[in-house]
C-alpha cells in the first residue's frame, strides 16, 4: 500500500501553492471571475454572495483551528500568537463581511438583479483554494515553525514589524469594503467610489489585502508565508486591472484619470 509521510504532504502542498500561481495570474488576464460588477451568463447555477462567501472562505477557520491542534506547536503560545492574525483575517473574510453583504442585498431586495448571484463554480474553486492554503499556512505553524518555540528577538522583532504591515493593511481592506457595501446599500447602482485610498487606486480593497498578506510573509518569515503573498498578488493584481478598466469603460470622463489599479502612484 503506497504512503505519504506528512512531511511529504505538507512539501507537495507547498510546492502546488506555488505553481498555482503563474497560471491564475495569466488566466485572470483574460477571463474575469464572473461575478459583481463583471457578471456575466454560462457559469451554471447561482448562489447569495453572502452564502458564497461564507461557504467558500469556511476553511480557513475550521481546516485551520482542525490541523493546528496535530502540530507539535499547538500548545506554544508563541505559535497560538502568530497565528492569530490568520485567523483573525478569516474569522472576518468569513462570518463579519457576508453579514455585511448579506445586509446590503436584502435592503436592494425589492429589485432583483442577476449580477448579485455569485456561480458555484467560482465559489468551488475558490473552496479548494482555500483547502489547499489553510493547510500549508495552519501546518507551518502549527508543526514546521521552530523560531516560535526558541523565541528570542528575532522571531519578536519580525512578528512586530510583520504585525504593523498586517494590521495597516487589513485597515485599508476593511475600510475600502465598508465604502463598497455602503454604495450598494444606497441601492443607487454602481458609482464612483470617493474618498481615503479611492482617490489613488481604483481597488484599494486589494492592495489591503496585498499589504496584508506581505505583513504575514514577514510575520512568519516562511516559503508558505510567502507562497501565500505572491499567490495573492498573482489572483488580485489583474482582477484590479480588471476593475479599473471597468470603472473608465462605465463613467468615462467622470472617473478621475490619476488613479491607479491597485499600487497607489505606480500601477
């Protein structure tokens, strides 16, 4: 009977999380997930954004919190902490921001809309992603992190500097929904974002994310951390580029020519 040892597992998922990239980065190029403000017919069935969300984000807090409790640092309390953020981000991603959205349709209710179905099979796919990283993110840390049990100033000092990038950006993140949500609540139809980081990128919801997933990269200071940062900017970086085009296409004149994508001043 053929058997894989966990270590070979956990390198072959890492390796995956790499490969993965380049491909979704050049397929984003070309075909836009089609949903919000992109959708469009012939994906097959439809579900709630909120339910999508909620479904599709669910394990990295279950698979994660589920694996970290086999790993030899679960009950370190340094490795507790570092995966806090993680966490923390998801607990979000997953219960607050599809109550958000979950509230925001139910107000435009009364005037039903195709483009507020999210397709299963995006939602699928992005479920199997999620799999895939909330299993290299929680087994690093939960079992192959050994900087976390020493201590000392090197893991403290790059957690603090990792910590500030992670929580400047997931502000940024936070913050950029909030304005979204809010637009839709009007029940107006989609106009042009203003304000904050809105006056410099088109997006400024993915470059949080982006800053996000860098700060955790330098947090746990780990080819997973990075992994998941550069996959991150490979899924997000053209679906901005998407966006942008989307937003000059739709309002013309009316949108402001000095913004960027995603990358305030740069791209």
């Amino acid at each position: 009977m053929l058997t894989i040892s966990d270590e070979k597992l956990f390198h072959n998922c890492l390796l995956a999380l790499y490969l993965i990239a380049p491909p979704t980065f050049i397929s984003l190029r070309y075909i836009q997930a089609p949903y919000g403000k992109h959708h469009r017919s012939g994906w097959g069935p439809t579900i709630s954004p909120a339910l999508a969300w909620f479904l599709m984000e669910s394990p990295t807090l279950w698979l994660t919190l589920l694996i970290f409790a086999f790993g030899k640092n679960s009950s370190n309390p340094r490795s507790l902490i570092l995966i806090s953020p993680f966490l923390f981000h998801y607990f979000h991603r997953t219960i607050i921001y599809p109550l958000r959205i979950r509230s925001s349709s139910g107000q435009r209710s009364t005037q039903p809309n195709a483009s507020n179905r999210f397709p299963v099979t995006v939602a699928f796919m992005a479920f199997g992603f999620n799999l895939l990283n909330a299993y290299v993110q929680a087994r690093w840390v939960s079992n192959y992190e050994s900087d976390g049990a020493a201590g000392g100033w090197w893991f403290w000092g790059r957690f603090l500097v990792g910590l500030v990038i992670f929580v400047s950006g997931m502000w940024m993140n936070v913050w950029s929904d909030m304005v979204l949500v809010g637009l839709k609540r009007e029940g107006k139809g989609y106009r042009v974002p203003r304000g904050g980081l809105f006056e410099f990128v088109s997006c400024p919801n993915y470059f949080g994310e982006i800053v996000e997933w860098l700060g955790w990269a330098v947090m746990t200071w780990s080819w997973a951390g990075l992994g998941f940062f550069l996959y991150t900017c490979a899924n997000l970086v053209p679906r901005a580029r998407a966006n942008h085009r989307w937003y000059l296409d739709k309002f013309g004149e009316e949108y402001p020519k000095s913004r960027k994508a995603v990358i305030p001043f740069l791209y």
